[in-house]
C-alpha cells in the first residue's frame, strides 16, 4: 500500500529542480531496492506522459528556448529509472527506444541534460555484466578457472559459422 501511494505520487506529478533533486534520490533507492517491481509500475507512466506531453504540445517544444517543466521533470524521472540493472530494462526497449527518439532533438538546455543523462545511464546499465550463475564451489576447485568464467569462448568451425549465419 504504501509502494502504492509513492508511485502514485511520483508518477503523477512534477517538482522544482530543489525538490526534484530529494525526489530522484528517494527514485533511486527505491529502484536500487527492486527495480523489476519499481519499473514495472514508474516506467510506463513516466513513458506514456512523455509522449502525452510530447504528442499534445505545439511543434514549437523542439525549438523553445523556455522547455516545459513538465516535460523536464519526466525526462529527470526517466534518467533516474533507466539506472535500473539491464537486464531489467531489456523488456522496456521498445518505450525507452521511443522516449529517445521523440526527445533527443529538444534544445531547452536543462531537458537536454535530462535526456543526456539518461542516455548515460542506460549505456552504464546495459554495459554490467551481471553474474547469472556462481559455477566455482568448494567442491571443484581444482578445476580449471576458464571453466567459471561467464563468457566462453569456443572455437567453432568456419562451416558451422556459414550453417548458423
């Protein structure tokens, strides 16, 4: 319930850049904490308002000197949920994609920033690498450390590549 009410809140409304900057914290430890649930109920909100925003302002939002607050403080809330781990994010390519691709030309320097951000944040989220699986146990050590190692590298045949491709 009280999950509830901080999304509610957060989703449906906007900040001063002071308040902003308390809120995009509490954002932050709340997705450090369970980014799966976190995005599953923030990231399609500040999405949709984004493209709300985008889709029923004047033409002129690319150009304006002055920005939107509205529209900055989204773009501020989606730098913020895009720090989730990748592999959480990967199902919401599709709604990142489009945020990027509808706001990247903006020239209102602070919601430039914002979506400077986030591109940043998402590159740093989808560069971790993740461990999936613990593979070196007590029992074999003795092993050698190649076989633990997230990535294998195999050598292939070329014909199999050509069988692949």
């Amino acid at each position: 319930m009280v999950r509830e009410k901080i999304i509610n809140f957060l989703a449906g409304s906007f900040f001063t850049p002071k308040v902003g900057k308390l809120v995009t914290g509490l954002v932050r430890a709340i997705l450090k904490g369970n980014p799966a649930e976190t995005l599953k109920y923030l990231l399609p909100q500040t999405c949709e308002r984004i493209e709300k925003i985008m889709s029923h302002s004047e033409t002129t939002i690319l150009t304006d000197h002055k920005g939107d607050t509205e529209l900055t403080w989204c773009l501020i809330l989606f730098s913020e949920l895009v720090r989730a781990r990748g592999d959480t994010l990967l199902m919401y390519k599709p709604m990142i994609l489009s945020v990027f691709h509808r706001c990247v030309r903006i020239i209102h320097k602070e919601t430039h920033e914002a979506v400077a951000n986030a591109a940043k944040n998402l590159l740093k989220s989808l560069s971790y690498v993740y461990p999936v699986e613990y593979r070196l146990t007590v029992e074999n050590i003795e092993e050698p450390f190649t076989d633990f190692l997230p990535i294998r590298v195999s050598f292939v045949d070329e014909n199999e590549v050509k069988m692949l491709l």
